[in-house]
C-alpha cells in the first residue's frame, strides 16, 4: 500500500462501473481501460500535467493485455497512473481495505507506542506514547531506530519501491511503518543507538490496540483517529494546544468542543504535524471558529466548473494569534486548511515544509473490485497558489533537530508558544 495522503471533497463516491459484472478473465484488462477513461475524462488538466495520455494507452495496454496474475496488472496500472507525476492516483486493492481480517494488511490495528521521522539515512523516534509499551520499555525521542527484527532500516528503506509524488523521508516514513506496527498481540524487536555511544540490546515490544478511533470510508483502509487537547502557560499567557491526526468525523465533535472551550485563550496552536488528510469540507468547518465573518480557504478547479470552499463562522470566534505547525507529513486536507489560512493571513506557518499532495479526490469503484482513488481538481489559495508539489511553505522554518529531541524539547512547539505569547503581549 502507498502512502494515502487523502482529500475527499467535492464529489461522492462513484457507484460500481457497469464493467464490474464482466468475467474474472477480463476484469483486469477492463479495469485497466476503465482506470484510463476515468482519468481522461475526470483528470482537471485537459493536458493530464504534460503526459500524452492516448500515448501512455498504447504502450501500456499490451502489457495489461499479457499481465499473468492480478498483481501484475495493478502494478501496470499503477506504473502508468505514475507518470502523471501527482498525488492522489492510485489503483488500491481490495485485499488492503477493511473487511474482516484483510484490514491488517493496511492498517494494523496494533502499535508499539511510537512514531519517527526520517532525515537522510536517519531514523529518529519523534513521539513515544505515554504508557505504551515502548515509553515503558525505556524507549525516548531523539533515538535512531536502526533496525527492525534483526534487519536494517536502511535495507528496509532501499527495499521500498519509489514514490514520485512524495520527498525521500515521508515516502520512507510511510513505507516502514508497516514493519514498525503491526496485528494486536504480535511483537518485534527493534534496535536503536541513543545518543550517548551506547550499543544497548534490541528491546522487544508488543503490540496493543491503539487508544484510537476506528473509522472505515468505502474504497480507503481504515484509519484510526486521535485528538489531544490541552492549555499551555507561557509567561501570563495562557495557549490552548490541539492535535489530532486526521480530518474525518469520527473526532469532529470532539475537536469543536475543544477549540470551543479555548475561547478564554490568548491564543491557539493547531499541532498537524503528522496530519495526512481526510475531508477538505471538515477544514472549512474547523476554520469557521477562527473568523467572525464568512470568507473562503480558497477554490477547487476542475474541468466540469469551480467549487468555493466556504468557511461560515461558527460559535464564539477564536480571534487571537493561532499557529500551525507543519511538517513533511502535514498532507491534502491539512494542506487545504493551512495554505488558506495563511493565504488569509489569519495564521503563521511554523515547521517544515508539508508533503506537497493537495489535490481534491474521488474514489471509483473498478470493475475487478479495487478502487481508484484520482484527483477531480486543483485547489487554489486566496492568492491564487496552488500547493500540489510545491507543499505549503513555512513562514518561520523550524527543522527537526535531533539535539532538541534527545534533549525532551519541541523546538517548533515552543517557537509557536512564544510568538503568540508575543503577539497577545502587544
């Protein structure tokens, strides 16, 4: 499974192609024509970013036509989808979507407790869970995680097959995740060096059931959802702190009663680190407690006219100083809500560069039973930008320094802080 970075907005999901019923001995070749036609009738550039889509057809189609198994033609399909060079296109198995016990081939249900980033051949712890079982086994940020059941992490990230539309270090990220967590009950050893010269033994870590809310969408893996909340002191100034891991509804509730019971703060820092995505239209809703009359993140652009994403204000508005913090894996529909809010100039842009996938999608069923996920739009900001590569552009780079994680810091975390402690000061 690829990395989903997911922005689904704007259109429902497409019923089941008529093609479905053909034989299994022609599903593969019909989803092949069928993901085709999709894509030269729905892709919102009419030039397809560049690629002469009929050429690519007719070099591909052969091959689809001789393809010996099932996999063999997803990846056929999925190697033409690629020369589109964008996020948001991709063939995605059936096998990998939740139904029964085929959802842990996607999403495990299991996790060890902590997450990392990568930086060139680096692998670094960024978050240990409280209580999980990595915090418990001694594990803490700012360690290089080096290898994974005996094998290395570079091997396993030069095993990885390339992503065009992601940077090296969240494509890498992304692809070990798998190996990191894993079915409930299971465990795996990883190996880590400290910082300190110390070779310490590999520490074996079970796997438990994630402190999270299970969500299942049609056509995408499940997700699991967190949100963590909380208020911060910095000099007189009190900052409210929220984080939450995707845009979907299984926690909206929960996070507009959150920002809802910041409205005595001074200011506020929406955390999207590590934040790929879920539904643009969501992003419109949570940016309405931030303005107190109605204005737009900005425009979907798409063959068949534009859509306005509208933000209504909702409630108390939160009109203090408010932060996001971003990083490479702040993806779609966090990058929706970021690049328009700072389009807006109703929020400073702390972090690192975002992944750079923000194109409005749909999911199609196909006739073999797998679903296309595909770009219908472009977004464009207030100014007329469009983050798709490019990823939104902090307007304060704070980098990810391993010295500030071995050191128990959160340098972006506190460089938000103090500016908002400085704005409300004026």
């Amino acid at each position: 499974m690829k990395h989903l970075s997911i922005l689904l907005t704007c259109a429902s999901l497409a019923a089941p192609a008529d093609a479905q019923e053909v034989s299994s001995l022609g599903a593969d070749l019909a989803t092949f024509d069928k993901v085709w036609e999709i894509v030269d009738e729905y892709h919102f550039d009419p030039e397809h970013n560049g690629v002469d889509w009929d050429a690519a057809r007719l070099e591909y189609r052969p091959r689809a036509q001789a393809a010996e198994d099932r996999q063999t033609s997803r990846d056929i399909v999925n190697e033409m989808l690629a020369l589109l060079g964008q996020s948001h296109f991709e063939l995605i198995a059936q096998e990998a979507l939740k139904d029964g016990e085929e959802s842990s081939k996607a999403s495990p249900a299991g996790t060890v407790g902590f997450d990392v980033r990568v930086r060139g051949d680096a692998v670094w712890v960024n978050r240990v869970e409280p209580r999980s079982p990595a915090d418990v086994a001694g594990v803490r940020r700012g360690w290089t995680l080096t290898a994974i059941d005996g094998e290395t992490t570079g091997v396993l990230m030069a095993a990885m097959p390339s992503e065009a539309t992601l940077r090296p270090e969240t494509a890498h990220r992304t692809g070990l995740l798998p190996s990191i967590d894993g079915a409930v009950g299971t465990s795996a050893s990883f190996t880590f060096e400290t910082g300190t010269g110390d070779s310490p033994d590999p520490v074996e870590l079970n796997r438990v059931e994630r402190d999270a809310v299970p969500i299942d969408m049609p056509g995408l893996p499940r997700f699991y959802l967190t949100l963590r909340s909380e208020r911060r002191e910095r000099g007189s100034r009190t900052i409210g702190v929220v984080h939450f891991s995707n845009w979907f509804s299984g926690i909206e509730k929960e996070l507009h009663e959150a920002l809802d019971a910041m409205a005595d703060c001074h200011g506020v820092v929406l955390d999207l680190r590590g934040n790929t995505g879920g539904d643009g239209l969501m992003a419109c809703r949570v940016a309405g407690h931030f303005f107190e009359q109605r204005t737009s993140l900005g425009t979907q652009v798409s063959r068949r006219g534009n859509f306005d994403y509208t933000v209504r204000p909702r409630g108390t508005a939160l009109l203090g100083p408010l932060v996001i913090l971003t990083d490479e894996t702040t993806g779609s529909a966090s990058e929706v809500f970021t690049g328009g809010m700072q389009a807006l100039g109703r929020a400073m842009v702390i972090g690192e560069v975002s992944t750079g996938a923000a194109l409005p999608s749909t999911l199609t069923r196909v006739p073999n039973g797998d679903y296309l996920l595909h770009a219908i739009g472009d977004f464009l900001t207030a100014d007329g930008e469009s983050m798709e590569g490019d990823g939104v552009q902090p307007d304060q780079v704070v980098p990810l320094r391993r010295a500030d994680l071995l050191a128990g810091t959160d340098a972006p975390l506190d460089a938000a802080l103090d500016w908002i402690a400085d704005q409300a000061g004026r």
